[in-house]
C-alpha cells in the first residue's frame, strides 16, 4: 500500500514551515503529498533530507503555487514531472502493472467569477488528457467543491459527504469527473465527520469538505481509504488529507554510493604535522626502493600507497561538517508545544480559551522562528568579519560567496533524452555517461591508431626530465584544488622531500623511455556545473574534469618543454593562454580597429566564428601530423600522443562515481597541454587557409584575432570575408572542426543595408553588436553601450552582496573591500579600452556613489536622517573614484603598448593608421587623444611614449598619482 496526501499548507514562505511540513508528513508515513498554495517563485525541484519537493508556482509573485513531496523509496520511481500553471501540475509514478499519473490542483474559490473557473476547468481537462491514456489518473488538491450525496450523482460520488447538497463547484466537480470517467473517492468511506471536514473557517464555527481524492473508476478498487487528520498541524485552515491505494512498486536497484574521505591537508599548515610527514613520508619511500625490472603501475601504484597511508597516519581525513541551520532543538520544541495546544483546541471544538492558548504558542513559535533565523544571520556576518580581521582571505571570500550566491535546490534525478525523468541512481548514472560519451565522441576518425604517424618522422634530441624538471612541475601545481580519483591532492606532493621526487624522477624517466603510462593515470573523474536553464536537461551542464595530480606533474613537464615551440609556431593573431597576453590585448585591437576605420569612413565586415565542441572535435592523428609539420621534435609529439592515447572518464554525481569510458578523440578535458594544442590546431587551420598573419587590416583584406576559440574574422569588403571563411572552413573540417552556425554571428559597421551573410550551406545571423571576450562590441563603436552594460552586470553584483553591505555587523573597511574585490572589477572590465563621454563618467560616478552611501550609511542630525552628500563620501572613501581609477589602468595599459615588441598586433594598430576621408563635423574623441590629455593632466608628462619606455619611472608615476589622492 501507497499513502498519498493532499494538504492546503497556505504557504511555505515563511521561516521554518518547509522543515514543519516534512516533518509532519514523516509523521503521518505520508509517501506522496499533493501541496496547494506553497507561494515559491518559478518551476523546479529540490531535495531537503529524505525528500524530493517538486513545484510549479508564478514566476514572480509568492501566491499559488501547487507540488509534490516525494518521500523515501517511491523518488525512486518518479518518471515525470509537469509544472502547468500555478494551480495545476502532474508527477508521474513507475509502478508494476500500471504507472500512476497524479494531478495536483488548487481551484477557484466559490465565490470566483465563473470565466476563471471555466479557465481552470479546461486547464485541467486538458492536463488529464495529457496523461498516457493506460496510466491510472488520480486527481488531489484542494477543489473548493462541496459535494453532496444526491442519488443523481452516483456513481460518480459515494454517499458518504459531509455535505447534504453540492454548491456550484460541486456540480462542475462532479460533471468534469463524470466527463473524465472518473470518481470522487473523498464520498466513498464511511467516517465520522471529524474525519471527513477537510476546511475550517477561523472562528472555528465553520467546517466544510473542500479537498478531494479522485481516480479513475476503472481502479476505483485500489483505492482502499480516504480521510482527513486533524492533529496534523502546520497552521493552516485545511486539514492533512491521505488515500490509501493498494498498488505494486516497481522494482529497483538500488545503488550505494561511495563515500568520498579527504585529507585533512589543513595540518600541513601547522609545521609540527608537515614536518612529521614529510619524515614519515622519506623514511616509508627510502624502505621501498622498486625493483629493476618493475613496471611504470606497480611503481605508481606503490607510490600511490605510501602517500596515502602517510597522509592517512600523520593528517588524517577531514571530518564531515555538520550543515549548520537555525531551525534547532528550541524550535522543534516550540512547534510542539504549538502542535499540542492545536490539539487540545481541536478536541475541544474550539472554546474560547483553547483557542487563545492556540493563537499565544503559534505567535510565540513565530516569534522565536524569526528570532533564531535572524541569529544565524548575524552570526554568518560575524564570521565574515572575523575572517577579514585575522586576515584569512580564502574563507572570508568563500563565506561571502555562500551568501551572495542564490539558492539553488540539490537535485539527483535529470531527464532521458526524451524528456522522460530519470529518479534511479543507476540509470541516472547510466544516463550521464551516455550525455558525456556523446559529447566526448564527436566526428571520431576512421583511423585505428593515431600514434603511429609520429614514425614518419626522424628522432630529435630532447632531455629527459631532470630533478629540478620534477620540482619546479610540482611547484606549479594549485593548492586547494579537488583531487583526482586517487584522491591525492597537491599538498601532498608539495610538502614532499627530496626522496618523493627521486621516485618520482624515476617514475617519470621510465615512462619516458617506454613510453607507457600508468593506467591510473588515464583516468580522469567528470564533475557536472549547472550554467542556466532546466536543471534536469544534461545538456544545461559543464563537464569539469579532474585529474591526477601525479599526471598533472608529468603534463607540466611537457608544457614546459613544448612552450617554447608553441611560441616559435603560432601567429601574433592568437592571444589565447600565451604568456603577457590576455583578453584585453584582443579588446584594444578590436576597438582600435573600429575606432580608425569609422573615423576615416571605412567599412568593416566581421565574422566572429563559433566552432562546436571545439577542444573535444579535434583530431589526434591530423594534429600530430601537424605537430610534425611544425618541426617539434618528434619525442615531445609521442609524449604528447602517449598522454592521449587511451583518454578514460567516469563521472561523479552527488558523490556516486560511474563506470568508466573512454574519449577517443579531440583534445584532454581539464589539462594545461590541451591549450597548446589547440593553439597549435587552429594554427595550422590558418596556414591551409591560407590567411596572412603579419601586418594589419589598415594594409591589407584580411585580418584575424583569436584568444583559444573565439576567432574575429575582419574583412575589408564581403567578397573577402566570404573567401576567407570558405578556405577556414575546409580546412578547419580537416582537422575535426565544425563551424556552430547558431552561434557564430556576422556584424558590419557599414549601416544596416547589407543583409544576413550566405555562404555555402552557411546562413549567419547579422547583428548590431556582439559580446566578444565579454566586452561589448557594436557597428557603431559607441562606447556608451558597454559602460550602459558594465553598469548593469556591477548592478548584479552589488545586489547579491547587499546583506554585507546593509549589515551594521561588517566594517566600512570590509565592506569598501568587498566593492574594490566583487564590484569594481566588474564595473571596470576591458575600461583601458574605453573612450568615456562626460555622460559616461557621471553614470559611472553615481553607480560608485550609490554603492559609497550603501557602505557608510545615511547620517543623524537632530533626530532627522539625511543621505550623505558627495563630498561627505569623497572625504569618506579616501580613495581614488572610479574614474581615475579608470583612468590610471588606461595610462598603465598605454605604457604596456608601446613597449611591446616585435610582431604583436595591438601595437601595430595603434601605432599605424588608415587611408581615407574623415568624416564632416566634429570628430569622436579617440583613445589617444585621451591618454594623451591624461597624461599631461594627471602625471604631468608632455611626451607620454617616450616617458612610457621606461617602465619602472612609469610605473613609479601612476603609483604616485593613485597616492596623492
């Protein structure tokens, strides 16, 4: 037998009421509960303890609101759920024979206009002829219906209502159900009335029979019992309603996860603990010194041991910490107490004085909800602040964060690819491992082995890793980063003597030779991160890979090894993971471009290109034929064949790891080589394409900018661009790469005449602006929009951080720390590239005002509250705005441009300029010009390119203006 609920709970936005309600239904062995008015925002699915809730509520008003809570074994057997509206929603059990389809409904009240209920009804009709026709349907809610026991209604009612005679939405109940070929099971049983109201007015006078259970008449024998229970208490005027069915579960395998233990690397940071194992760790490694003739895993796998029985016997695992919640023993006390005098009032029918006992302890339990909610509050802004006092940076950043970020509910189940939801484990796993396989797996090459092309090719000298090779790879490895599937973390590597790296040089050096890996080291564990969207659709995740740290150490050997090629091969184009370049290297060019050429009436075409699957479509054996191409030396090329050749991933879910499988092509999720090799990839994209990669667009038809995959193609007339994007296409399929349509855009800064771009089987959408390495870009060059946007995206920030701000419990330091930290930089992003307006800086001005006055607060003067002036914030603050700020990042910028070198493009293009007309009126103001007038007012400097050659004197002056403030 199933127990399935209906209760009204008139809301569970309020503190404390979801854990009441849980707890209440726990209570009652309820396994299914049908919720009315829950008054949440939006659609979804969470998990709190034992239990799966799923709503369907408005998108932004808290009223309405239906769902499910899903309790123990049966969330195992969900297979759908469907938000309709706010009144209606429907979750779909697995059971043996038949699957079970369950509507939750609220329906307008009595006194509602009947154009609302005849809306409701055709909702509902419609909602039930959604449902497989061999499902047994089963309708619970809160109907607002009194049915009554008139002969003419039978079958379709029983004749055991509380009520005599059916009111209006009694009469359209009855008529939907008898249409439906359904009955109403709340009139079927026998009961005593108490057992059968469902509503009782606030006065406690009034008691009617409003929430109903209805099923299909075909299995109207299943259902063995409907009846209401008073004392179930959750200070609502409806009372907890159950059903009874008789049904058969499925049967499911059930899946036990794995508990994940981690070291409790934070001892390492007491000198006795990293003393003691790094003593421990050279004694255990000096007495297992391998045999000759071992083999690279057994070695890994006897080094893999001694760390882990070490780490296991100095540190030990980090103990599990307890979720810390208001809701405490008090409060379960309080709502006890509460719960009992609920009872005496009920079992008194509600005299006067148990009413008012009533009303006292309900009123003292909320008092005291909100009183401890307000505690946990405070007490998390406290450890904010203490935290930024001793100066421990990474937990007062990860403490903010926690709190900035919204709530986003824990969900296990997720959808089959036909929309279908998944609640078992095993064929959840099943499923997300097929999402990955899929993904991983794209435009696999007939070829069987991809390492055998590196025999083309003569052998070239390469060192093998030394000592200081090993070292200096360990040094670079992260602290505080998830280990891999050996649970390893770094810190155990870096707080390693001179033995560890022995073995591990030794390690490393056999593997070089053989060229072999260990089979450890092929694995990598997948970690899923929602992006946006329904959280139930694989496709709306991030794979974020998770390696070895030991592979990571022998990965960054070979980085260092191969870098130096890399830089020899790929063009100045690309600024993509290359050292003393970044995004704002591509940003600079890009508006420099549109700046000269809009000033001298020159039109532009772009095509910012958008490639699917990028780094996971590459193709290993056309990649290390180019590798070879490129003359790297045919050792690193194997090294890097070896480290790809037999690529497995298992994904973890909630702590429950998958089976293994393998990727068999494109490029290693989640390590540093794979940035080198994509760089190398698209390289030698370029070079069939044929595409110049020296000089600039001002000289020439065709340029590119790339950082990693996110490629601007500029042309000076279409015909080019078209021609460049034929031959970049062909040869980028060549490679593995196929061009994302959807997403790759195509601007022109001519005006709005020219029409969407056609190429081939291509049609690409034609946009007025684009968001390129997150900065705005727009035909027109109008800098305006992005600050307008900038503004906007700070205005985010400075909303999830406004409890810190508003909070009298953090400091004015900390809270002007949390604006320099989360605020600004996302105000501030890509400004060295900016030419601001009058108009502009004054926006900016008042955004950085509005955060000051948050921070220091209105001001007291005779009893009266005032904002503070400008001034007073100035004096306040006692730091530089925002637009010199801006300013001054502008000038450091300028300084690092014309001091570099060689063939990079940014300098190149301030540097030249275009042939042309310029256009009649008053020009633009350029970037230049703007530091140029910087320079003289804010540094004093009449000739700023030749005072910028000497970086030291002009890092010297900025620093002394951002003082002298």
């Amino acid at each position: 037998e199933i127990k399935i609920g209906t209760w009204n709970v008139l809301s569970l936005y309020r503190p404390g009421a979801l854990r009441m309600l849980l707890d209440t239904l726990d209570d009652y062995s309820v396994d299914i509960a049908a919720i009315q008015e829950i008054r949440w925002t939006g659609q979804g699915i969470m998990e709190k303890r034992k239990h799966t809730i799923y709503y369907s509520c408005h998108d932004k008003l808290h009223s309405f609101g239906t769902g499910f809570v899903v309790t123990g074994e049966m969330r195992e057997m969900v297979i759908g759920f469907k938000a309709i509206n706010p009144r209606i929603c429907m979750l779909r059990i697995k059971m043996k024979f038949f699957n079970y389809s369950i509507l939750s409904v609220h329906a307008p009240t009595e006194v509602t206009d009947e154009a609302e209920k005849d809306s409701f009804y055709e909702d509902l009709e419609s909602a039930v002829s959604g449902c497989p026709k061999a499902d047994v349907k089963i309708i619970v809610g809160d109907l607002n219906a009194k049915v009554g026991k008139e002969t003419i209604y039978r079958p379709t009612i029983g004749k055991y209502g509380l009520h005599n005679e059916s009111n209006d939405n009694g009469c359209r109940l009855i008529n939907f159900a008898a249409s439906q070929d359904m009955i109403i099971g709340s009139t079927l049983f026998p009961h005593k009335n108490i057992h059968l109201e469902t509503w009782r007015s606030p006065d406690g006078n009034t008691r009617n029979q409003i929430d109903h259970v209805m099923v299909s008449a075909r299995h109207r024998s299943n259902l063995l019992n409907v009846r209401s229970y008073r004392g179930a208490n959750i200070d609502s005027d409806h009372f907890l309603v159950t059903a009874q069915f008789r049904a058969r579960i499925s049967n499911h395998k059930k899946v036990l996860g794995q508990k994940e233990l981690k070291f409790d690397i934070n001892k390492l940071k007491i000198e006795q603990y990293c003393e003691k194992y790094r003593r421990a760790l050279d004694s255990k490694l000096r007495a297992a010194e391998p045999a000759r003739d071992t083999s690279v895993n057994e070695k890994w796998a006897n080094c893999e041991a001694i760390i882990k029985q070490t780490a296991e016997e100095i540190l030990g695992f980090q103990k599990n910490k307890k979720r810390e919640e208001w809701f405490d023993e008090e409060c379960r006390r309080a709502t006890k107490v509460k719960n009992d005098a609920y009872k005496r009032m009920i079992d008194r029918k509600s005299t006067r004085r148990s009413r008012e006992e009533y009303v006292c302890k309900r009123r003292e339990e909320k008092r005291l909800h909100r009183r401890k909610k307000r505690e946990w509050m405070k007490m998390k802004m406290m450890e904010v602040e203490e935290c930024k006092k001793t100066n421990e940076i990474r937990s007062f950043f990860q403490k903010v964060n926690e709190g900035r970020k919204p709530f986003k509910p824990r969900i296990s189940a997720c959808k089959d690819k036909d929309g279908a939801i998944i609640s078992e484990k095993a064929k959840i796993m099943e499923r997300w491992v097929g999402h990955f396989d899929e993904l991983l797996n794209v435009n696999i090459p007939e070829d069987a082995d991809a390492r055998e092309v590196i025999n083309l090719t003569a052998e070239d000298l390469i060192e093998p890793p030394d000592e200081d090779d090993i070292e200096a790879a360990i040094e670079q490895l992260k602290n505080n980063k998830a280990p891999g599937g050996d649970g390893i973390p770094a810190e155990l590597f870096k707080h390693g003597d001179n033995s560890l790296i022995k073995f591990l040089q030794e390690l490393i050096l056999q593997i070089w030779s053989e060229e072999k890996l260990p089979d450890e080291w092929n694995k990598g564990v997948i970690c899923v991160l929602h992006k946006k969207g329904d959280q139930l659709e694989c496709r709306n995740y991030r794979g974020i890979t998770l390696l070895n740290c030991a592979y990571k150490i022998l990965s960054n050997i070979l980085y260092k090894k191969l870098l130096p090629f890399v830089e020899r091969e790929v063009g100045p184009y690309q600024c993509g993971f290359r050292r003393g370049k970044g995004t704002v290297d591509q940003i600079f060019t890009l508006r420099q471009i549109l700046e000269k050429c809009r000033e001298y009436k020159v039109q532009t075409h772009h095509l910012f290109i958008d490639f699917e699957a990028a780094y996971d479509s590459v193709d290993r054996r056309k990649l290390y034929k180019a590798m070879l191409e490129m003359n790297i030396p045919k050792k690193l090329v194997s090294m890097v064949s070896l480290l790809m050749a037999d690529v497995q991933s298992a994904v973890r879910i909630q702590g429950d790891l998958s089976e293994t499988f393998q990727a068999k092509n494109g490029l290693r999720q989640g390590d540093a080589l794979s940035c080198l090799l994509f760089n190398l990839a698209l390289e030698k994209v370029v070079r069939d394409a044929g595409i110049q990669t020296t000089g600039t667009i001002f000289n020439k038809l065709v340029q590119i900018l790339a950082y990693a995959d996110d490629i601007d193609v500029i042309a000076r007339s279409r015909r080019a661009l078209e021609e460049a994007f034929i031959k970049l296409t062909s040869a980028a399929q060549n490679i593995g790469l196929r061009i994302n349509q959807g997403k790759t855009k195509y601007l022109y800064t001519g005006g709005t005449n020219s029409a969407e771009i056609e190429v081939g089987q291509y049609t690409f959408e034609k946009v007025q602006s684009f968001v390129y390495l997150g900065s705005l870009i727009n035909a027109d060059h109008d800098t305006s929009l992005e600050v307008k946007r900038r503004i906007t995206l700070a205005n985010r920030s400075y909303f999830g951080l406004q409890k810190y701000l508003k909070s009298n419990l953090i400091s004015r330091k900390t809270k002007t720390t949390l604006y320099k930290t989360l605020i600004r930089p996302v105000l501030t992003y890509s400004s060295e590239t900016w030419v601001l307006t009058k108009k502009d800086e004054e926006n900016l001005l008042v955004f950085e005002r509005k955060v000051l006055r948050r921070i220091f607060g209105a001001i007291n003067e005779n009893g009266t509250w005032r904002r503070r002036t400008n001034q007073e914030l100035v004096n306040l603050y006692s730091e530089p705005n925002v637009i010199k700020i801006i300013r001054l990042g502008r000038l450091r910028w300028a300084g690092h441009v014309v001091r570099m070198e060689g063939e990079n493009i940014a300098a190149k293009i301030q540097k030249e300029n275009i042939t042309g007309t310029r256009r009649v009126g008053r020009p633009r103001l350029r970037w230049g010009d703007e530091v140029k007038r910087d320079a003289l007012s804010m540094l004093g400097v009449a000739n700023w390119k030749a005072a910028a050659q000497d970086r030291e004197n002009w890092r010297k002056l900025l620093e002394e203006e951002a003082k002298a403030h």
